[in-house]
C-alpha cells in the first residue's frame, strides 16, 4: 500500500481509478501465483483502503484541485497503418 501512495505523491497528481485497480489486481495476482490464499483480514484491509483512495479521487474532481484523465486519448489517423 505504501507503494501506491508513493507512485501517486511522486506524479504530483492524483492517479486514476482504473490504476489504483491495476495496483490491487496486481497484488491479488502475486498470491494466485503462488498459489496461496488471501486472509480475509487483508482482502479486507486491501478493500478499504482502494475505497479509501477511491473516494479521495472524487473529492478532488469535484473540489478542482488537478486533473486527472479519464479514459482513452483519440487515435491520430495517421498512427494507423
């Protein structure tokens, strides 16, 4: 956890929802590689603190403080083969 908040102080501004996922998919990968099972404590540990940053992100938004891009960029017609 404490890696994805220092990825997110070192970009100056706040990350996306769709990265804060990748981090935890990540995480929850690594045991399913090997083949251990996650304790409840820390799938839920793990859940509440994703929320936590979830909701940080859209008080932020909303307050107007950064921005953070949503979605994909359009692809230049000319990037196409």
């Amino acid at each position: 956890m404490e890696y994805v908040v220092q990825r997110q102080q070192e970009s100056n501004s706040p990350m996306s929802h769709s990265s804060f996922s990748t981090y935890r998919s990540a995480f929850l990968h690594l045991y399913r590689d090997y083949k251990r099972k996650i304790p409840e404590e820390v799938n839920e540990e793990l859940a509440q603190f994703f929320k936590g940053l979830k909701r940080e992100i859209v008080k932020k938004i909303s307050d107007g403080q950064g921005s953070i891009k949503i979605g994909k960029d359009a692809m230049d017609i000319d990037a196409m083969p």
